[in-house]
C-alpha cells in the first residue's frame, strides 16, 4: 500500500486568527507549498456516527469570495454524493441547493 500525507500550516497572529494558509502534499505535482484563504476539512467517526469539522479561513477573505467557496464546497458535495451513492436526484437537490444559495447572498449584495 502506498501512503500518502497533507501537511496544513496555519500561521495566526498574536490573537490567533489565521493569517496564512498553505499546504503540501506527497502526492502533489508541486514543490512549493500552495497557499489558501480558507479551508473546510470533515472527518466521519464512523463508531460514533459524528462529523468532526475544521473551518478556518484568513483575516483577508473577503465576504464575496466566502460565498463563492461555500458554493463551490456545496455544488462538489452534490458530486461526492452522487459518486458514493448513485443517488442523483439527492445529487442534484444539493447542486440546486448550492445554486440559490449563491443567488440569493448575491442579491443580497445588491443595493
């Protein structure tokens, strides 16, 4: 079996909140460490039938760009659902979901 590792580096300020994000990983194309301005991580505790979540995202993220990564994360949960369960009308309801709620935060915006 092969093995493979994601290494995460959060630096935080003196109040510790995310300044920068960057990560690597031994399977990655990469030789630079990528950085990011958020990042959402779920784990299932299969004994406890629990999702453990990491969320975290730096001081620079601006509002629009939160939504646009939300709706992204959403519309590929629609897709890793369809993948797992071949239940596309699920699926789909997800990437709808995803759909109006970008269109509802950008009316939103709108003034």
């Amino acid at each position: 079996m092969n093995k493979s590792t994601i290494q995460i580096d959060v630096l935080l300020d003196p109040d510790k909140i995310p300044q920068q994000i960057s990560w690597t990983a031994t399977d990655s194309n990469s030789d630079v460490a990528q950085k990011a301005k958020a990042m959402s991580i779920a784990f299932w505790d299969g004994a406890d039938k629990t999702a453990m979540r990491m969320d975290l995202w730096t001081k620079d993220m601006m509002v629009d760009e939160m939504a646009d990564f939300y709706y992204q994360m959403f519309s590929s949960m629609g897709d890793s659902f369809l993948r797992a369960t071949q239940q596309k009308e699920l699926s789909d309801d997800i990437k709808k979901f995803a759909k109006e709620f970008l269109k509802k935060f950008r009316d939103s915006q709108v003034t």
